[in-house]
C-alpha cells in the first residue's frame, strides 16, 4: 500500500472532508465526493435532488456529524406567479412532509 494513502478522505482546500466513491453520481473527473453530502444521502437513504444542499450549522466545514448538518432546498424564483408559487409550495410539502418538529430534517425520528 502506498504510504500517502489516508483511506479514500481528502481535505478539499475550502476545508471540506472528501471521500473516495467513484461509481456516486456526484463524482465527476475526480472520484472524490463531499463527505457531508454522503452523511445526508445515508440519512435520507437516496441521492439529492437537485436544488437541494447540505449546510453545517455551526458553520464547521470538516463537522459531519448527522446533527450538524441539515437539508436545505433553493427557494422559489423571485417573480413568480402566485399560482406558480402555490405549486411549488406543495412540492415541497410532498417531498419533504410536515418537518416543522424543530429538529433538523436530517435527524431521523
């Protein structure tokens, strides 16, 4: 084994753990995926969707515990109809469900 291998993790300049995971989605030119990432698609048991990101809430880019991290969602475009509005507001309320419980939606119950 060579002796710069540290187990498939890497430390990306902006200061985010990476993990090796060649065959993810996310995985383009380099094999590496944000560990984060990875922590709430175990979670959430599948891949994120688009519009959606993960965020540390204590602003800690290499803390992936399951309880720093929470799923965010890209609001709704500014100027749209409101009708359009209403639909996209019950997207999300079917994708996501009622998590209004005050614990981040990536805590599982």
């Amino acid at each position: 084994m060579n002796g710069n291998w540290k187990g498939g993790r890497t430390r990306h300049k902006a200061g985010y753990m990476m993990a090796r995971v060649s065959d993810h989605p996310r995985a383009g030119k380099s094999p590496y995926v944000f560990e984060h990432i990875l922590v709430v698609e175990r979670l959430l048991g599948r891949h994120l969707a688009a519009g959606e990101s993960v965020h540390h809430r204590n602003g800690v880019r290499d803390d992936n515990r399951p309880e720093n991290l929470e799923l965010w969602t890209r609001p709704q475009p500014s100027g749209i109809r409101v009708s359009d509005a209403v639909a996209w507001a019950r997207e999300i309320l079917e994708r996501y469900g009622d998590m209004g419980t005050g614990t981040p939606p990536t805590v599982l119950p």
